[in-house]
C-alpha cells in the first residue's frame, strides 16, 4: 500500500478529531512570541533549549513534518521566515490559517517528508522536526533531504520516538501491563497480525514505524549532520503507557552540518 497517501488521509482526519498535535497555539502565544517571550517543543513536555537555536531573526527556517499551526507560527511572530512542509494539507491549513489571521508570512508546502525536491540547496538555516519520522518507513532519506537544504553550519532539531517504545504491547501498556510483544524495528504493516494491521488500516489510524538509534542518530551522522546536544522526555501528564512511569519514551537532538 501507499504509505504517504493512506497516512496524509489518516492526519487529515486526525485534524476533525483534534489530536494534541493538530491544535493551533492561542493567539496570546503569537502576541508573546512577537514581544521576545517564546518556546516551542519537539517532542511533549519539554522546551528546545533557547541555547540550541541560530538568531531568530530574518531565520530562514523549515518546519518539517511539522504542520498543525504550532512550531511554524510561534517561529515566525518571533521574527522567523517560515516555511511549513507537512504530508497532511489538512495540517497546513492550519498554519495558512494563522498566518493570515497574524499576518506571519508563513508559507505552507504539501509534501513527503521524505522527498525534499521542492527545495533549492542550502536553503534553510534551520530545520525543525518535531516527533512526525515515526510517520515514515526509512527515515535515512529524511535526513539526507535534510542536510542538503541546510546551508553550512545551519541547525537541525529534531524530536522522535525511543525505539524501545515499541518492544511492548500499546494496548496491554496502555492497561498497566508491560509484555514483550515485538521484534525491532517495528512496523504497523508487517508486525501486527494480519487482522490488527486491516482494522488499523479501516479505521485510517496513522502508520507508525519504530526505527533503530542506529537510523535515527547515526542516520543523521552520515548525512553529514554532526550531533551537539540532546535530551530525553517524557509522554504528556495523564499517558497511559505504564513504560512512561519507567524510563523517557522520546528524545531530542540538535545536529550541525559540517
């Protein structure tokens, strides 16, 4: 089946749903931003580190699988020149909404995260990737189209998933339960048994596909991504997944082109 065009299908519906990452920051957080007083997150709790950011200013920035009217607005009232790049056009309106609304200069461009041929070379000072690859089959091509549109010495933040997430069982987990249920890397398409895999797939619930550290970080070094800092965090307050009261479920990286 065509990934892209069944999860592009499934986040527009996640959109009417209003899944936490489909919901447009207030317009309090734009009128802040503009007076200096902004943060944005890329993973569920904990902010990027002001120190982990190029000025601002006149940045030219890509938000990257990242539509939903979050990052992309808060960049650009702090002085941010925007370009917002998501599968899901539903996402996207989201930020064209505000945009408008704020008159942010946004632009907002549908596409795979995977193929970033609507971009000339270098040229982005900044790449920001919240937890979205988990989205992607091979998140190499990701990072490759990454660093070719970064400019030399421009920054990559991105969030993702802890591969081990998906070692357990999500719905024995989401019980209380932590059980050994599946081999790593993990796919929704060839993990699940057959039955599980078609509701999903009915149901137009988004595809997820764990990824090895190997892929996530040492994918990024081979694209000639040098990493410079990281942290773990932890699922959002209330998660039902018992392995959150155990150890951090995502982690964030900022990497430098060389």
């Amino acid at each position: 089946m065509n990934v892209v065009t069944h999860n592009r299908e499934a986040w527009d519906l996640q959109v009417e749903k209003g899944n936490p990452w489909t919901i447009p920051v207030s317009a309090d957080a734009i009128s802040r931003a503009r007076a200096g007083d902004w943060q944005i997150i890329l993973t569920p709790n904990i902010p990027v580190p002001r120190s982990w950011y190029p000025p601002i200013v006149g940045c030219r920035t890509l938000c990257l699988a990242s539509g939903g009217g979050q990052q992309g607005p808060i960049l650009a009232a702090a002085g941010a020149v925007v370009t917002v790049f998501d599968n899901s056009p539903a996402q996207l309106e989201r930020d064209r909404q505000l945009s408008d609304q704020h008159h942010l200069g946004i632009t907002a461009v549908q596409g795979d995260m995977a193929d970033l041929g609507a971009f000339a070379d270098a040229s982005f000072d900044l790449i920001v990737h919240p937890v979205s690859n988990v989205f992607a089959q091979d998140i190499r091509p990701v990072w490759r189209g990454a660093a070719r549109v970064l400019r030399q010495g421009g920054v990559l933040m991105a969030g993702f998933n802890n591969p081990v997430l998906y070692l357990f069982d999500t719905a024995a987990a989401e019980r209380g339960e932590l059980i050994v249920c599946h081999k790593l890397p993990y796919s929704d398409l060839h993990s699940l048994p057959p039955e599980k895999r078609d509701d999903l797939i009915s149901r137009k619930v988004p595809l997820e596909f764990s990824h090895t550290l190997e892929d996530q970080i040492g994918g990024q070094c081979d694209a000639g991504l040098a990493i410079t800092a990281m942290f773990e965090d932890h699922d959002s307050p209330g998660s039902p997944n018992a392995l959150d009261r155990y150890m951090p479920l995502y982690i964030a990286t900022r990497a430098v082109k060389l």
